[in-house]
C-alpha cells in the first residue's frame, strides 16, 4: 500500500513540475510578497514623514500684529493674506492648505477634511494654544500676577514606552495574510489538475485500470497537492522573512523594532504552514474531483477560495485576539496565530488544538474523496 | 478461464422532462472465454459493448451478475484480478508529461514487476515495439503510432494474462491500427485471453475465435464467424448482424 502511495505520488510530483501553470503558481505568487511588503513600507514612510511644506500654506483674512506672526514663524506657518472671498479661491486652486477668519475674538478654522488638512490643522491648533498662552501671560502680568504660578499650575511629564509599532504590526500580519492566500491559490490549481484535469483528459481511467486501491490513488494526489502549496508557504514565509529584514533597515518607521522573527516563531509559523497546506489540499481535491472538467473545477473553487481569506480578512480588521475555541475554527485559526507567532506570543495549546482539529477535518476531508473515487460517479458522473 | 454470468448494469438518466428514467445498459450478458481465445463482441454504438469491457476490468460496479477470474471474483480479490489484466480502450489516455520509460517503469512498480526484472522487461518491450528510438522522449512529443506503441506497452509490461481491448483501432489510421492487430495477434500466440470490442465487422472477422453479438444490452448472437455466418446464412459478419438486428425487431 505504502509503494502505491509513493508510485502515484512520484507521478503527480512529475507531472506538478512540468507543468508550467503549476509551476508558475507554485513560484509567481510568492515574489509578490517583497513587492507588498516594500511597497507599502513606502507608502506608510510617505505619509508619516510628510514635509511641513506640503500643508503650512494657510491664509489670515486678518492683519496679524507683530506677536502673532512671530509665533506663526516659529511653529512654522507660512502666513498667505487676503480677504476671505480671495482665501476661499485660492484654497480652491489648492495654493493654501487652510485659511482662517476672525469675527472680533472668534477665530475660525476653514477647510475641507483631507490628509492635508489634518496635519495643517494641527499646526493651526499649535499656532492658536501658543497665541492663546501668550495673551493669557500678558492679562496676568498686567493684573500683577506671576505668569508661571498660574500658566504652569501642574506639570505633566510623558512615560509612554512604545511596545507595539502600528506599522510593523500592520505590515507583518499583512505578510503573513497574503502567504494564506498564496497557499490557498497554490493549491487550487495542481487540485483542479490532478483530478477534474485528469478527468477530461481521460488518464483517469487508465489509473482506475491499475491494481491500486482508491486511498493510495486519493494519498497520493493529496500529499502532492500538499506539497504544491507548502513549498509556495515556505518561499513566501522565507520571502516574508527577507523583505521585512529590508524594510527594517530602509524604512525609519521601523526605526525602534525589531521585524525579524525570532527562530521560534519561524518554527511555529512553518508548522501552521504545513497544518494550512494540508487543509486547503484536501479541500481543493474533495470539490475538485467532482468535476467533470478542468474549467467547471475552476468555477467550483472560487468560492472555497473566497471562503478561506474572508475569516482572515475579518480576524485583521477587526483585531480579533486567538482564544481556544478560535483555534479550533478552521481559516480563523492559521490568521489568528501567525498574528500571535508575530508579535511573540506564542501559545503553544493553540497551535495543538488548530493541529489536532486540522488534521481531524483532514481525515474526514480524505474519507469522503476515498468513497467518491471508489464510487463509478468519479468517473462518469 | 474468465467467466461472465447474467451480467446487469444499470444506469439512470434523466428525460426531456427532467424525470428519472432507468435503464439497463446491459441486460443479462453471459460468455466465457479460455485461454488462446480471441473473444470479440461486436454492436453498434451503444448497445453496450464499453459499459460490459468496463464491467469485466473492473473499472465499473455491475449491478447484478458476477464475473470471475479462474477463481478469483472482484468482490473478494479485486486488486489480485487487475494485477492480471490490461485494459486498453479507444478513450484511454497516457500520461503526456512523462517519458516512455518513466511510465513503463511506474506500471512495473505499481504492478509488482521484480525490481531486478524492471529495466530488462522494459528494454525488452521497447525492443519488441521498436521504441527504442523515442524511449526517454515525453509522451506529448511522440506521433499518434507512436503513443500507440507505448499504449501497448504499458498492456504488455507485466505480462498480463487477460487483455481488454474497447474498440482500441476506433480513430486510429490504418498503420496504426495494424500494430493493435498485430500485438493481438502476437498475444493470442502466447495463451492469453483476449476481449475485444469493435463496431468493425471485418476486422473482427479476421481476427475473433469468436464473437458475441449485442444489441441494446443483450446477446443476439454467440459463437464462430463461421457459424454465425452459416446460421444466419450470410457470407459475412456486418450482413448476419443487420439480419439479427432484423429479426430481433420483428420477434418484437
């Protein structure tokens, strides 16, 4: 029975690589990892640090004494005049970033919500706490009271130690979201051509010719599809690994972290990799394989494929934190403890309860194959 | 010895209405076949000839009826049975992506063709089929003839002692199909049984022992050319068919 497994396997590997498609989606998928990670290290980079030039355009419909323009001057303000129909037209041709009118003491802030505008508003509102302690001082002084006994009644000191970078976070669980989706489109097509493909190609019925049983043929199939989509897991993880070392030292938003994952956590997110590959496998072949042709196994996958990233999707955006019974859901779970494998928290009952549960559905997953293949429908349905 | 009693398959379609209707593709199919014996069987498209060659290769569940090698039946010693068979049909089809060798060797495995045998037997068959020239070339580079002979191959490699042959010339140009009869031929030469299915008349007739006759599923007629031709007093198979044919509709 074991030589039969390896006797199909050795065949199904073959074939797996000699076929361009198989290959290219086996190999394609996981370049585009750097691409991602890079890329929107990037954008992240560009937003962050965006020059004071791009938003201190801002307009006065008012005549600023000497004070206020000093203290524009000194939080950095480029100070643009004019009345305030004129301020309006030039906000809209985007000459300045915001304009600001007085009615006596009433000061008003206008602009319409964008990035800009909300780093050139927080440049106003430091201009304005500044202007406002400035005139408070002076009412005091001109009242004979100390300045610093009333404007600097309390003291408030900042302690706040960064644990968690937002945009190494974000990038990493972005990484590791998409090495899911490379496993899960890695697996589908070798799935789709090893059984619906081999089908409408009509080897099927030579395999079923041969003195094999129907669970070495369905072993085989699986292991090889299996091994499709964890080679495409370990290149992107390996990718992942490189691109985020890169972006460490190229990106000053990483500036204070550490993105590489300890040996540990490597460790652990090949295991999920393995336990991941298997499930997606055993679910492409059980759909696939009842189909009659390569483009109806096409069709049928789309949806499993769309299955498998939507619980991700939702685990990432909404923060969702792995707990026992999540690590029993299958897709929620693979998402949910790349996220703890990395930020370091690795719980390792999790990672054994998502392994027992996979392997669980796998069994079942490969015993229903095993009685389709057995049943005559497999081949002429 | 094979042995087929009252075979009966069943098959369930759906009609214009999309209402079930069950059928038998074959209704009761009985023959047996000795060692040396050519055993053709021989029908229109339809009448139930693949349905019957699937049946007896074990690649199809029969409904009712059994089927037994010497003393072997599919029920207890499937894997045993196709140990001994080789199946080969107009809609077989070989792995494109791999080499001659590659698949005679994966048949030799798969088979439980001795390892210290395995490179002899394949030099052999490819000597015998003259493949030498193309035997570590892809499948998917070879001509129509040539994957042919390599069909043929993967049937002969672990000398199996029954072949199953489902209109295997259907399609195929006339060298092409002259290397089928002639491996037939060569076959029955060495004591191997041989089924053969065909809707060629003539071809049949040059090569079968002896042919069964179905229409829709059931045997019209069984035994020699020879005597088939005499009892329905023709000179060849394709007018004793129509006459059978014939007389069937009538009896109906």
């Amino acid at each position: 029975m074991k030589n039969n497994i390896w006797n199909i396997l050795k065949k199904e590997i073959r074939e797996m690589f000699r076929d361009k498609k198989s290959l290219t989606m086996m190999l394609i998928l996981p370049l585009m990892i750097p691409l991602l990670v890079i890329g929107m290290s990037a954008l992240f980079e560009a937003q962050t640090n965006k020059s004071a030039s791009e938003y201190n355009h801002i307009g006065f419909d008012y005549k600023m004494s000497a004070v206020e323009k000093d203290i524009a001057e000194k939080v950095g303000i480029k100070v643009i005049h004019g009345e305030k129909d004129q301020l309006r037209e030039k906000y809209k041709r985007d000459e300045i970033d915001l304009y600001i009118t007085r009615e006596g003491n009433k000061y008003t802030i206008h602009g319409e919500k964008n990035d800009t505008t909300i780093y050139a508003t927080a440049l106003v509102e430091t201009y304005f706490s500044s202007y406002k302690e400035y005139l408070q001082s002076e009412y005091l002084v001109n009242h004979h009271v100390s300045p610093e006994d009333v404007v600097n009644i309390i003291s408030v000191d900042q302690k706040v130690i960064e644990t968690e970078n937002f945009f190494a976070n974000y990038i990493t669980n972005y990484a590791f979201l998409f090495i899911v989706m490379a496993i899960t489109v890695s697996a589908t097509y070798p799935a789709t051509d090893t059984t619906a493909g081999e089908k409408e190609r009509g080897t099927l019925e030579t395999l079923l010719t041969f003195p094999v049983k129907s669970r070495d043929i369905i072993v085989g199939k699986f292991l090889s599809v299996s091994l499709s989509s964890f080679i495409t897991g370990i290149i992107s993880l390996v990718l992942t690994m490189i691109s985020l070392v890169i972006a460490n030292d190229m990106f000053k938003i990483y500036e204070k972290v550490n993105l590489m994952l300890p040996l540990e956590s490597f460790v652990f997110a090949i295991v999920v990799i393995i336990a991941y590959s298997l499930l997606i496998s055993g679910l492409c072949i059980a759909i696939a394989s009842t189909c009659k042709t390569f483009k109806e196994a096409q069709s049928a996958l789309t949806p499993l494929t769309f299955l498998s990233f939507f619980p991700s999707f939702i685990a990432f955006m909404t923060n969702l934190e792995s707990s026992t019974l999540l690590s029993m859901i299958p897709f929620l779970n693979f998402t949910l403890l790349f996220t703890d494998i990395t930020s370091g928290n690795i719980n390792y009952l999790n990672i054994l309860l998502m392994f027992i549960s996979t392997i669980i559905i796998i069994i079942v997953i490969l015993f229903i194959i095993i009685k389709q293949y057995k049943s005559e429908k497999v081949l002429f349905n | 010895m094979l042995q087929v009693s009252d075979l009966k398959k069943k098959f369930v379609k759906y009609n214009s209405k999309r209402e079930k209707e069950e059928f038998y593709a074959d209704n009761g199919i009985s023959f047996q076949a000795k060692e040396g014996e050519i055993i053709g069987i021989l029908g229109p498209n339809g009448a139930g000839k693949t349905t019957l060659l699937r049946m007896v290769a074990g690649i199809l569940e029969p409904t009712s009826g059994t089927i037994s090698y010497g003393n072997l039946s599919f029920e207890t010693n499937g894997i045993e049975i196709k140990k001994d068979i080789a199946y080969l049909s107009g809609n077989t089809k070989i792995y494109q992506s791999l080499s001659t060798y590659e698949l005679l060797k994966m048949c030799c495995d798969i088979y439980g063709v001795d390892k210290g045998l395995i490179e002899t037997r394949i030099q052999e068959i490819a000597t015998i089929l003259e493949m030498n020239s193309f035997l570590y070339n892809r499948i998917e580079n070879l001509s129509t003839g040539q994957t042919q002979r390599v069909n043929i191959a993967r049937c002969l490699i672990h000398d199996p002692k029954y072949y199953i042959l489902d209109e295997a010339t259907t399609g195929l140009d006339i060298i092409s199909s002259q290397i089928i009869l002639n491996f037939i031929k060569e076959e029955k030469k060495r004591g191997k049984t041989i089924l053969y299915s065909t809707h060629y008349m003539e071809e049949a007739e040059n090569i079968c022992d002896r042919v069964i006759m179905v229409n829709k599923g059931i045997v019209i007629k069984e035994g020699t050319p020879a005597y088939i031709k005499k009892d329905t007093n023709t000179t060849n198979l394709r007018d004793a068919f129509f006459q059978l044919i014939g007389d069937e509709n009538n009896e109906k």
